[in-house]
C-alpha cells in the first residue's frame, strides 16, 4: 500500500514538474513572438535553435512557427492541468480509502479530533 501511495506522490509530482517546465517554455516563446512583433521586414534575418542546431531564418518564416507552437504548448498546459487535477483526485481517494495520514501534512485541528474510522492509518513521512 505505502509503495502505490509513494508511486501516486511520485506521478503527481512528474506531471506537476512537466506542467511548470512548459509554462515556463510558453513564456519564453511569448517573450520571442513579442520581440519578433515589432520587426517590420519580414524577410530579415533571424536564427532559430532547431534540435541543438543554429539555423539562418527569415522572420516571416519563423514568427508563424513560434505563434503555432505557442498555441500548442498553451493546448497541453492544459490537458496537464487536466491530468494533475485528476492524480491529485486520485491520490486523494486513495488517502481517504486507506487510512493514510502524512506526517505535517494535516491540520492541528483535524490532530485533536478523536478519529472515528475503525481502519487502521499508515502514517508517511
């Protein structure tokens, strides 16, 4: 029971990390499309890091590529969002449905409360 727990804990946190890292890839895309705005020659020079490679672009090339992969990226923040919303249910009932308390995680009130499950609690750190 406590091995599935941790793997649950391990899963939410993988997605959590994996939904900051593309939040933070989206800004940057955004920050990119914004600077790119305000160059008026769409034929001038630009390059663009494609797989560990510097490639020589124009801008009018690179702009549509950078506003689709943004919208992308926006698309699969939030089925992650989704995906987290649905671990964190998942863990939580799993919680519920073993007894398991985790160490700090609990608020003092609910500690002073006699509890009046009859199962035994696993207590996590």
């Amino acid at each position: 029971i406590l091995q599935q727990f941790n793997k649950l804990r391990q899963e939410q946190r993988m997605v959590a990390q994996k939904v900051s890292e593309l939040k933070l890839e989206e800004s940057e895309h955004k920050l990119v499309i914004d600077a790119l705005k305000e160059v008026n020659d769409s034929q001038r020079k630009c390059y663009q890091l494609v797989g560990g490679v510097l490639m020589e672009r124009t801008v009018g090339h690179v702009r549509p590529n950078l506003e689709g992969n943004c919208s992308k990226i926006s698309s699969l923040i939030s089925t992650m969002e989704k995906t987290l919303d649905q671990k964190a249910k998942e863990l939580l009932d799993f919680k519920e449905k073993h007894g398991i308390k985790v160490k700090g995680e609990d608020s003092i009130a609910e500690d002073k409360e006699p509890s009046k499950s009859s199962t035994s609690g696993v207590l996590v750190n």
